[in-house]
C-alpha cells in the first residue's frame, strides 16, 4: 500500500525554501480514509489529528455564515505524516 519517494525527491526533501514546498506538492498524500486503514483508527480521529497540522492540504468551505455545516476533504502528505508519527512516539 505505501509507496516509498524516489531517492531525487528524498535528496530535495532536505533543501530549504522553495525547493522544499515543490517537492511536498509532488510527494505522496494520504486521505483520512488511507490512514485510518493503515494505523487502524477512525477516519475521525485521523481527522481530528491532522486538520490543524501545517502542511495538510484542506479543499472546501469552511466558516459558512449560510449556518450549513463545513465540507473540507484533507489531504496529508507524506512529510506530515511522518512527523506527527515522530512527534507522538517519543
């Protein structure tokens, strides 16, 4: 399921600056579904986990003043990933 970065995007993924966000657009990005299925949580948690995190891409609407509720999908790349997993192992 997972796949691995190529050994040019791992090189770059060190590089500061502008170089740095590039390489995060190409990498791989992960639905709340994906990690849900992998780490064995609900698509919630995962949710609540990552929807505040930098780096997480959001689309949809959010802060209607129509009363609707919010629709935004998240999409979590990989680097993210990897550091929230990092952060919340130590």
């Amino acid at each position: 399921m997972l796949r691995t970065a190529p050994a040019a995007i791992n090189s770059i993924r060190e590089a500061p600056g502008p170089a740095k966000a590039t390489v995060v657009a190409f990498e791989r990005h992960f639905t709340t579904r994906d990690l849900a299925e992998l780490w064995k949580f609900d698509e919630t948690t995962i949710r609540r986990i990552f929807q505040d995190q930098p780096g997480v891409f959001k689309v949809g609407r959010t802060n209607r003043r129509d009363g609707k509720r919010d629709y935004v999908t998240l999409r979590i790349p990989e680097s993210v990933v990897l550091r929230v997993h990092q952060e919340r192992t130590r």
